[in-house]
C-alpha cells in the first residue's frame, strides 16, 4: 500500500526551485516555499504521509534561493552606497 504525498511538500519543492530560477520574485518564492515545507513536515510527523524527502529538499533549495536574493540585495546596497559617496570626497 503507498502512502499519500502530502502536497504542501510538493509546493514546496516547486516554489524552492522556482525561487532559484526566477529574476526579481525569487526571494518572495523561497520564503512561501519556507513556509510551507515546514508546515508539511510537522503535517507529515503527525499523520504519516509521505513526502519527508521532498519537504526537506523544498526547505533546501528555498535556503538557497533566500540566501542568494539575501547576498545579492547586500551587494546592491553596498554599491549604491559607495557610489553616492563617491562624488563627496
């Protein structure tokens, strides 16, 4: 007998990997995606359906999306800055 996958698992693995491919919404993405794959896994720890391993990836690959868009507005911010500055000196 299968187990049924719990579909918030599923969500989430598509929103992580969405949150890594799409410009400008990724980091919208990839905390819904957060979101819901820890939602799942506490819904699959107390009914027993499947989809653990999708859960975890989804948590996974939403991290990576959230810390790259994270990376990616520092360096924006910190050029912004160095280069309004640039003309007081």
């Amino acid at each position: 007998m299968q187990q049924e996958t719990n579909g918030k698992a599923i969500a989430a693995l598509v929103l992580g990997i969405l949150s890594l491919i799409i410009p400008y919404i990724g980091l919208i993405l990839g905390i819904i995606g957060l979101v819901l794959a820890s939602s799942s896994l506490k819904e699959i720890a107390v009914t027993g359906q499947g989809g653990r391993g999708l859960a975890i990836a989804g948590r996974v690959t939403s991290i990576i999306g959230v810390a790259l868009y994270g990376i990616l507005l520092i360096i924006i911010i910190i050029s912004l800055v160095a280069y309004s500055t640039i003309g007081y000196y």
